[in-house]
C-alpha cells in the first residue's frame, strides 16, 4: 500500500548531487517550499491509499478496462501518474522562482537566469512543463509513438485543474530554455531523466511501459486519473497532514504517511448489498410507508427490470404520487451491488426541492446496509450553495466532529451494516463537495459535468464513482436539455448507472435520453412507445426496451372546463364554490400575477383565508413556507389539520413540484401540459375519510379550472406574462389538445381521467400532428415556425461552453477546457452557464431604523428575530448565520443590465466594512439590502416592500 513511499526514499538516498539540489528545501517559511522529493513520494503513496480504499469499484474499472494487466496496472498507473505530477518543477523556469534553491542549483552545473531575466516563465508553469518533460521521456526512453505519448503525460498537464491546449505546448516548445538552460541543457536533461527514471522504478512502471505503448487510453480514463492525481496532491500538500520540516524524532516515512491517511480519515465508499427477492420487505424497511401499505407495480417492477439488466439507464415514467422516488432509491441499490458504485448523487430542479429531498434520502441512508460489518461513516452532501442553512446538513457536520473525536453514534447497529453520516470536513471545499458519497443537490451540479470549467475532472471523478438519479426530468429547457443529453453521454462512458424520472415526459425526449445515453441513434422504437407508466432501460452501445407497467388503481377523474381572466369573476366562483369550505389552489405563472390575485381575493373572502406562495421570499420564510403547506395541506398525519373554513391558496409553479400537498379544487393559469398535469397531480391527492366524505359536497368531484387566457379568441391567447414564461407555441398546443375537454357539454366529456390520459396527452401536446380547430392552423404555424428559432438559438447558445462529446481511445485531452468559463461554482453567475438565463441578483435583507441601527428582520423564529447587528465590527457567527439566511433573489427586473449595474452600484454604496472582512465568512462580498421600519426601500428606480406573509413587491417609481 505504502510501496511507492519507500521505493523512492530508497532510490531517492543514491540520487546525484545535481538531482539532491533539485529537491532541496528552503528553509524559509514564507515560501511554502517542500521537500519537493518527499512530496512526490506523499503523493504517490496517497494516490494508492485512494485507490485501495477510497475509489470506488465503478471507478477502477473504467481505468483498469483498458490496461493489459487489468487492476494491477491501473494501480501502478495511478500511483506513477502522481509521483511525476510535479515533475514540471524540475526546470529553470520554476527553480529561479528563489534565488537561494537556484543558487545551489548553479553550484552542481545546473545553470539558470535571475528570475527578473525570465520575464516569459509563466509561458512554463509546472505541470505544462512536467507534461512535455514526461513526453519526451516516453519517446526516448521508451520508444514511445508521439500521439500516444500525450493520453499519459496529459495527467501531469492538467493537475491544476486546466489540461493544456496544443497551442500552449507549441509556445512552450519555441523556448526550449524554459525547460533547460542552453548552457547546463545536457545536466537538466540527466536530472530530470533520471529523477523519472526512479520513480518509473519506484512504482513499478519501468517494466510495464514498453507494454502500455500499445494501449489507447479512453478520455474517461485519463480524466479520472487526472482528477485522482488532483484529490492526491491536495492531501499530500496538506501542511497539517504533512509537515514541512521533518525533525529527527519524526517517525518514518512509511509510518508518516499512515498517520496522515488515518488523521483525514476519509470515509470509505458505499459497498451496497443486493437487495432479496422479497421486495415488499425491502420497501418496508428503507421507507416511512404508511400502516398497511402495499408496493405498487411501478416500484416492483422497477426492481425486477434493473435486477434482470446490466446496470445502464433506467427512465420511470409514472403518475404524481405513485412513489418513483422511493423506486430510483431502490434500483440504485440493485444498479450498486452489480457495478461497484460507491454512492448516489439526486440531481433536483431547485434548492427548495433538493432540501425537501435531502430529508428523504437521509432516512434511507439510516436504514441503508453496506456489504461491510466495519463501516464507519459514509460521506454526505447537500449540494447547493445555501447548504450551509440546512438544519439536516449541519447536523452531518456535528456528526463529523463526533467522529473525528472517537466518539460513536448514539444508535446500536446489530449486523454492522449501516454507517455512520457524516459531512466530513476536508470534502466541504469549494471543489471537493461532490466527491462525498452520497449527494443531493439541484440539476446544476450535474450539468456543471458537461461544462468547460476548471478542475473538471474533480466532477468526472465525483460522479462516475455513484448511481445518478435524475427527478423532475420534464422540469428542463431545450438550454438545460443540450447539457443534460452531453453528461448522460458522459455518464454513459464511465459505466455509470443513471435513473431519469418524470411523471410527463414527451416520446420525442425520451428517445433523446436513451439515444445520449446509449450512443447509438437507434432508440425509435423507444419513441414510438404509448405505454404509461412506462419503463425503458438502455445499455451503453446500444439495447434498449420498454416496459408497459399496471396501473396501481389509484385513479382521478378532472373535469376542467375555461374561466375567463378576470378577478371579479374568479372571486365569484370562489364565493360559490367555498359555501361549505374547502381548500383551493390557484396557481399563477408569475408573481406578480400570484400577488394581484391574492390582494383581491382577500378583499372578497377575508384576510386570514387567503395566503401565497412563490420564490419571492426570503430563504427563512420561503422554508416556513413550504413547511406551512405541507402541515396544512399535506396528507394526513402531516402534523397539521386543514383549515377549518375555506382557505385559497395563490402560488406559482412552487406547488407545482416535490410538495406532497392536497387541495379540493384548482385553479390554474394555461401552462404546458405536463407543467399543468402535475399541478392536477394536487387534486384530491389523499384520501379523506371514508369515500372523501369531509370534502365539502359541491368539491367532491376533482376540477380545474383553467384561466390566464382569453378564450374567445380563435386561437385563444394567453396573458403576456405567461407568454414571458412559456413558448407560445407549447401553449397554444396545450389549448388546442385541451379544446374538446374545454368545450365539452356533457360531464363525461370534460373529464380528464387520471393516470390513463396523461401521456396520450403529453404526446399530442409535444408531437407533430396538427391540434386544434381549424380556424387556429395557420397561428399554429407561425408559432411552431419562431418556436423552431427559439430551440434553435437555445442549442446554439448552450454551445458556447459545453464540453466536448467523448473523443476516440487514445485521443489525448488536450485542450480539453479550452476557451472555457474559468471557475464554476454553485453562484448566480455559475447557474447561468447552465440555464438559459442572465445572472440574478441575490441580497442578503436586513433592517435599518431611522436612528441608524442594524438589526435581523423582526418576524423570525425566537432567537432569530430583531437581533441588533454591529457595524463596527464582524457579528458573531451566529448572526452572520442568521443574515446569511435571509437572502433573497431579486426578480427579472434586475437581470436587465443596465438596471442591474445601478442596483449593484447603489447596494456597493451601503456596504458594510467590517462585514467584509475574511473571518467574516457568512458575509464578506455580499450586498446587503436594507429595508426600513416599515419594510420598504429604493433600489435602481423601483419601489420594493417586503411582507413576511406576501414576500416580495416590486413597483416601478414614476
């Protein structure tokens, strides 16, 4: 395990005096100099520590695959790969960086410029110079060809995160002197061979590389070499973990490095174990099913597909409620067992649903066996860039402390078969969260994979070792959708097994899905399927089927029928259909829309039974928010009871997903049909009583009422801020399929029937047959045709960035991530390389009196509210915590550039100084919002006022 540690501390003791001063230290602490010598031997020692008990099986396999000596030589590759990683420092251009390691490196012939007489140097950064060393190496030594030399010594090239372009090495190529100083070139050359020629030997590649000439190393596998060198050199170059200066006492290396690896005690991955044929058992024991529940066909059959396949991609396709998540977790189990994934990543719409789902999957990771009695702790990461405010997650982080103390869970584990979970210290950097074993977090983080940015290869790394779930898949643009068909090509190459599900999902998308997958361009067969719920399986290289699955016989009648957009006449039909109480859900498609309904319905049916929801909150009360739903409207035994008398609420496409609400009638403005399918998936959701008796009589038969239109129009016409939303198009089809249902005279033929209709629907919606009454064709087609521009445009512009399609084995990654974003993070600016969308504008809101004193806003939880902020000073951590969680994104107004710029101009005005301070972590670089006593303010020409219950309002100031 420790090999490489020793081998090269061993040949290191006969190096020459030439190649002793290469790696000589300097001894003053502000230069953060390693014993360069040892620093490779660490890192090699480390990269073999990660392979033997940190990478999972799925990893090693993708690497091992294409090596003739299968596992043995990819271990060998792995740990040679980052012992040469800074083979690069081994030249003039990094040596003359300090005058006194140059100094001794002139004294045994190596001769080299000031370093103010090298003004070209950052043409040669170490690993673009390691990486050119390393080829030549290969070439001469070994005999290798030119092209094939680059897939190995591209790993060396790209550990900083950025591989290097061709460009790059012909610039590098031109000034040979960077590399060796034409005086002293033939002692360079004899140092650098022979410092690679030891650590060839060292580990073990001497003797295999003349048979590795051969190999075509697939771009897989040299990025998650390159992203395991990465992980290796960050520990290995971790002060803490290993010293810099080695005092006689210290023990030795070998020993050293144990110490290391047991002090980050890095948790092992996930070994998952075969779930057993009873399938009602397994379901049982990993979730929270209610008394006397039965799993359902979709779920079995789920199970028994994946445990008859080999482990590729699984898309459940099945109405709202019928527990697809609970499925995906357990064909994750199944997927696991047979391809050695280490851990699942659920890749969600938005921070708010990956909360609501980081609360599930901790559940069934407490019931989740691992094949191992000695387990320890699992890895987990709530993976967006508010996690830091999630109660569950920080409670992760305690348990870490815990751990990293001795001390054990309070729970006893009687077959030693689940673990510990923890959010482990060392992989909550800004890079590194994602390597944790088990994730949940928004689809960003995974489109983040097809994305040109640096240390890519840290993500590629991160996801190919897991199963990856994929919820909401509808939820996605033509924008998002170009990202999501590249990393599912991706993921389809490293063998990684993914479960894609949808309650709505056009034919057209799902032949997309399996054709990115799978490679092949052959999945029409998968298109043409009618089926629902529906289950289709693909294989990497082609294989796929489809499987109809039984309905579970939970089934909802809808009648729809158009009510025209007008307040007055909303809140008469409100009046009339709340007589005897009840529950409503009217969903609007743009806050401003959710805010004007909700103020004029309160003036009709009382203050206290009308309430709102929608993003315009602050991250506090937008989570008391969806908790509030939930409680009320949730299924029984939520926690709450249902309102009493009749209660409204108005909400945009927040209800639409991920909450588990229940409503007696619904209200919702024209929206694609699969957006407007999963918000009838609110009606009548649970069960109320024998036969839903305590329905109020007249609301016993599940509606929708569809508004947001004008419907006397020929074709109808959407109101503009839908249109602002949605295409056009995708709306009129919606209306046009819709139309008989809208415009039928008898019961029977308004009734949407619920699970059977809903693909015939989604399909008629989203395929190409002509829709409607004649008399809209000819709208249709003008729509269809700026439609096409739209999705189009939107393709071409996802193109600016996304990462290239998997190139042919042997295909060094050479430019790789050339001309790419630089840094992605979970930020603003990071999202909107991904989505189709400006960069929103996210503050942090507090309170300003008039006698000037800061203050948290007054209506938070006990111990939260109407704290005094100093603004001398940093606040504590734990107020800094409090205003971290009182962000707030402003809405699309603020997107617009010009408005933008002056926001930001004026926000910069009010910043805070002692906030900006590094130990001030919650808050330094934020802008800070600050609203008056009575909650309002000014900002870059518009009037804002915030109300705890309403959220956010915007005006324009005349």
């Amino acid at each position: 395990m420790l090999d490489v540690v020793a081998g090269l501390a061993r040949l290191g003791s006969g190096l020459s005096e030439a190649a002793r001063q290469v790696w000589a230290k300097h001894d003053r602490d502000e230069d953060d100099w390693l014993q360069l010598w040892r620093h490779l031997a660490d890192s090699g020692a480390v990269a073999g520590l990660l392979w033997d008990e940190w990478l999972p099986a799925q990893v090693r396999d993708v690497i091992a695959v294409a090596l003739p000596g299968g596992a043995e030589d990819a271990r060998r590759l792995v740990v040679w790969s980052a012992a040469t990683h800074d083979i690069g420092k081994a030249t003039p251009a990094f040596a003359c960086q300090v005058e006194l390691l140059a100094n001794g490196m002139r004294g045994v012939g190596l001769d080299m410029p000031l370093r103010g007489q090298m003004d070209d140097r950052r043409l040669a950064p170490h690993g673009l110079a390691g990486m050119l060393l390393l080829h030549e190496w290969l070439m001469e030594r070994y005999g290798w060809r030119k092209r094939p030399a680059w897939q190995w010594a591209v790993v060396a090239g790209g550990h900083h995160g950025v591989p290097p372009s061709p460009s790059d090495i012909r610039e590098l190529a031109a000034r040979p002197r960077l590399l060796r100083a034409p005086d002293s070139a033939g002692a360079w050359r004899d140092v650098q061979w022979e410092l690679l020629d030891v650590c060839a030997g060292a580990c073990g590649v001497d003797e295999r590389l003349p048979e590795w000439r051969e190999v075509k190393l697939p771009q897989p596998a040299q990025a998650l070499l390159t992203g395991v060198v990465i992980v290796a050199d960050w520990i290995a170059s971790n002060a803490d973990l290993f010293p810099y200066v080695r005092k006689a006492r210290d023990s030795s290396d070998h020993e050293r490095v144990e110490a290391a690896w047991r002090g980050l005690a890095l948790p092992s991955p996930w070994q998952a174990v075969a779930p057993g044929s009873d399938l009602a058992e397994l379901f049982t024991s990993r979730f929270d099913l209610p008394a006397g529940a039965r799993i359902r066909p979709l779920q079995e059959q789920a199970v028994q597909v994946a445990g008859g396949m080999a482990p590729g991609l699984m898309i459940i396709e099945g109405p709202m409620g019928e527990g697809k998540t609970e499925a995906a977790l357990a064909v994750a189990e199944v997927f696991a067992s047979r391809s050695g994934a280490g851990g699942v990543f659920v890749a969600l719409p938005t921070m708010a649903t990956s909360n609501a789902m980081f609360s599930r999957v901790l559940r069934w990771l407490q019931r989740l066996p691992d094949a191992r009695t000695d387990v320890g702790a699992w890895s987990v990461q709530l993976a967006h860039s508010k996690a830091a405010l999630n109660e569950d997650f920080r409670a992760l982080t305690w348990a870490d402390l815990r751990a990293t103390r001795g001390v054990q869970s309070d729970e006893e584990d009687s077959d030693g078969a689940s673990a510990e979970l923890v959010a482990h210290q060392w992989l909550r950097g800004r890079k590194k969260g994602m390597l944790a074993s088990f994730g949940v977090g928004t689809i960003d983080q995974l489109l983040f994979m097809g994305l040109k940015s640096r240390h890519l290869a840290l993500r590629h790394l991160a996801l190919a070792g897991k199963v990856v779930i994929i919820d909401e898949a509808h939820a996605y643009d033509a924008y998002m959708n170009s990202y999501l068909d590249l990393v599912l090509s991706w993921l389809g190459a490293y063998g990684v097994p993914v479960v894609v599900l949808s309650a709505t999902l056009p034919s057209g998308r799902r032949r997309e899905l399996v054709d990115a997958y799978s490679g092949t361009g052959d999945a029409d067969a998968v298109g043409e399927a009618v089926g629902y719920p529906l289950i289709t399986v693909a294989a990497k290289g082609g294989g796929s089927s489809v499987h109809e699955v039984s309905a579970s016989g939970r089934r909802t009648e809808v009648q729809v029928e158009p009510l025209d957009d007008d307040l007055e006449l909303l809140a008469d039909r409100l009046d009339r259909e709340l007589a005897a109480g009840g529950c409503v859900l009217v969903v609007r498609n743009t806050v401003d829309r959710v805010l004007q309904t909700a103020a004029f319905l309160r003036g009709r049916l009382g203050e206290g039974n009308v309430s709102v929801a929608h993003a315009r909150f602050l991250d506090l009360d937008r989570m008391r928010k969806d908790a509030d739903l939930v409680e009320r409207f949730g299924p029984p035994g939520a926690g709450g009871d249902r309102p009493d008398g009749p209660h409204v609420v108005v909400a945009t496409q927040v209800a639409e997903q991920s909450l588990d609400i229940d409503f007696d009638l619904l209200v919702s403005d024209l929206c694609p049909v699969d957006l407007l399918l999963q918000r009838m998936g609110r009606l009548h959701r649970h069960q109320r009583g024998e036969g839903q008796c305590d329905r109020p009589e007249r609301l016993r038969q599940a509606r929708c009422l569809v508004t947001g239109a004008d419907w006397s129009t020929a074709p109808v016409e959407p109101v503009a801020g839908s249109q602002r939303v949605y295409q056009r198009y995708v709306l009129l089809r919606t209306a046009a399929v819709l139309w008989p249902y809208l415009t039928g005279a008898a019961p029977a033929e308004r009734t949407v029937r619920l699970p059977e209709e809903i693909s015939p629907l989604v399909q008629s919606v989203y395929g190409s047959a002509a829709v409607g009454p004649q008399s809209w064709q000819r709208d249709l087609d003008a729509a269809r045709a700026q439609y096409r521009v739209y999705i189009e445009k939107q393709r071409k512009k996802a193109e600016s960035f996304r990462l290239a399609a998997v190139g042919r084995d042997g295909s060094a990654l050479l430019g790789w991530i050339d001309a790419g974003v630089g840094d992605a993070d979970d930020t603003p600016a990071g999202r909107a390389q991904v989505r189709d969308g400006v960069e929103s504008l996210e503050v942090l809101v507090v309170q300003r009196l008039a006698d000037g004193t800061v203050r948290t806003v007054p209506w938070l939880d006990a111990g939260k509210a109407g704290c005094v902020l100093p603004t001398d000073a940093v606040p504590e951590p734990r107020l800094g915590r409090i205003v971290a969680a009182c962000g707030l994104r402003l809405p699309f107004q603020f997107t617009i550039p010009q408005i933008a710029e002056q926001a930001i101009a004026e926000l910069e005005e009010e910043v805070i100084s002692a906030w900006q301070f590094r130990d001030s972590s919650w808050l330094a670089g934020e802008l800070i919002l600050f609203l008056d006593e009575n909650c309002r303010t000014r900002l870059a020409g518009y009037e804002l006022s915030y109300h705890r219950d309403d959220g956010l309002e915007v005006t324009r100031v005349e």
